[in-house]
C-alpha cells in the first residue's frame, strides 16, 4: 500500500474521527482570531463548499481538526428548504461545536421572493452575512432587506463567464452608493482567472470587503484550477500583507475546490501554510 500523507491522513479517519480526539492536523496551533497586539485583524474560516461531499457532522468535525472557528454554510449542509425548527437545529451543532456559524452561501437570488427568503433564513440562524449573487435588478430590495435586518450581504466575483459579477469592480460598481452593509465576497482565485491582480482588486475596495475566499489557482486564465495554497500563482503573503496592512477585520475563509471527495490533506495545507505566512510576517 502506498503510504502518502493524503493515504495516511485518510486512513487515520480524517472527517470521522470525533471532535474530542486529539487534532492531529491542528497541531499546536491556536486559531487567530483577530486579536488586538497580534499584529493580524481578522479571523480564519471555512466556505463550507469546500466539504460539499459531505455531511454537516463530518464538515463540523473537519474544521475542528483544522482549529477553524468560524463556518459559512452553503446549503447542502443547511439547505435553505428547511423549515425554521430545523435552521435553528442545525446552527446549534455548529455553535455547541465551539463554531461561529458567521454566514450562509454562496446564495443565489433570482426573484424577490428569492431575496426575503435568504434573510429569514440567515436571521433564523443568527447568521451575520450573506454571501450573495443576486440579479441586479433586485440589489435596490437587497439593500432594503440589509437596513432592514442588519445583515450584510457581500456579493460574490465568479470570474470568466459570470454576466453578473465577474470581477469585484463589476459588483461595487453596482452597490457603492448603497448602504454600507452591502458589500463584497472577493474571489481571489475567480480575480485572477480573469487576469487581476486580487492583492490591488482587494485593496481597492477595501472598505465594502464584507467577507473573503481564499485559494489559489495553477494559472492566471480562465482555465486556472484550485490548488493547494502556495503551488500555484497567486502572491499569498503579498495579499496577507496588503490585508493587514488596511487593516481588515472580518473573515477570510478558505474555499477548497480541488479533492471534493477527500478535500482535507489539500486544505490542511494550504492553512498550514496561511498559517506560516501570518506568523513570518507578524
């Protein structure tokens, strides 16, 4: 049998083992949290697409063992056709977990209908933003739906073939002069297969940056794919320079798209080496 540490990782029972055994991929690490005189302003996470193969237990369990305290839920983990008993049943496992269940999506809106639901949704589950693509002629009743609930909505960049919202530009341009709750989810993989730089996109509209995916590509074209954090073309510690630099204080949670069936060696990685960069540059 051939032992690589994916192997090894695997058969140790990665993503089953319970959340009270040792972490092994946690090691001695304690997660940042954005604590004032650590020199970091904001706090790691987990886009729960990344776990999209598996179940919410086994999602929960995997960003314990990664010392990840914060959790956006896309909906097959929480799907947004569940009755309120069970949005509020599912967001206590992730909180009774020592999880901060931050925020829902990638949420796709299409009617108003679409819109209202989201933000019961969200608000059901004590959720703080929504990681939204909705069609634009509705961004004037997200905006309402933002003053009314005091929940941000941070609109999604997908890259090349993405009419909506291509790039981060794309999506400010569009909700500027709007309520400062409605804001960005910037893509840093989507930003540069669309040939931008994600540390000046980022940086540019730092001030209605609301939430962050964080990954990195094997190129900078539309072709690119995800890889682990570090192999590919993305300047991660530039971008987590720039980010401390302005001083960003919510979340940047890893979107792991690559080994959707065994996405947990990859992902350790690459917040391994997040991990590394922040403790080298701070």
């Amino acid at each position: 049998m051939h032992f690589s540490r994916r192997n090894f990782l695997r058969l140790s029972g990665a993503g089953l083992i319970s959340t009270q055994a040792p972490s092994v991929l946690a090691g001695n690490y304690a997660p940042y949290r954005g604590i004032p005189g650590t020199g970091i302003p904001f706090k790691l996470g987990i886009a729960s697409y990344t776990f999209r193969q598996f179940s919410l237990e086994e999602t929960i369990t995997m960003t314990n063992r990664l010392a990840i305290k914060n959790l956006c839920l896309k909906s097959m983990h929480m799907p947004l056709t569940s009755t309120p008993d069970e949005i509020r049943g599912m967001a206590a496992k992730v909180r009774e977990a020592g999880i901060d269940l931050y925020g829902a999506g990638v949420v796709y809106m299409k009617t108003i209908e679409e819109v209202d639901h989201a933000f019961t949704y969200a608000g059901i589950a004590g959720m703080k933003v929504i990681v939204g693509v909705p069609e634009h002629d509705l961004l004037e009743h997200c905006n309402k739906k933002v003053k009314e609930t005091g929940i941000n909505l941070a609109i999604h960049n997908h890259g090349p073939g993405d009419d909506r919202y291509p790039s981060p530009e794309s999506a400010y341009q569009r909700i500027k002069n709007m309520d400062p709750g409605m804001g960005l989810c910037v893509d840093i993989g989507h930003t540069v297969r669309i040939g931008l730089d994600p540390v000046k996109e980022t940086a540019r509209f730092i001030d209605r940056v609301l939430d962050i995916h964080v990954k990195d590509v094997d190129k900078a074209e539309e072709t690119g794919n995800t890889c682990e954090i570090g192999h590919g073309v993305i300047d991660i510690p530039g971008f987590l320079k720039m980010l401390i630099k302005e001083n960003y204080n919510k979340i940047v949670s890893f979107e792991y798209e690559k080994d959707s069936k065994d996405p947990l060696a990859g992902l350790a990685e690459s917040v391994g080496y997040v991990r590394g960069v922040l403790r080298m540059i701070t």
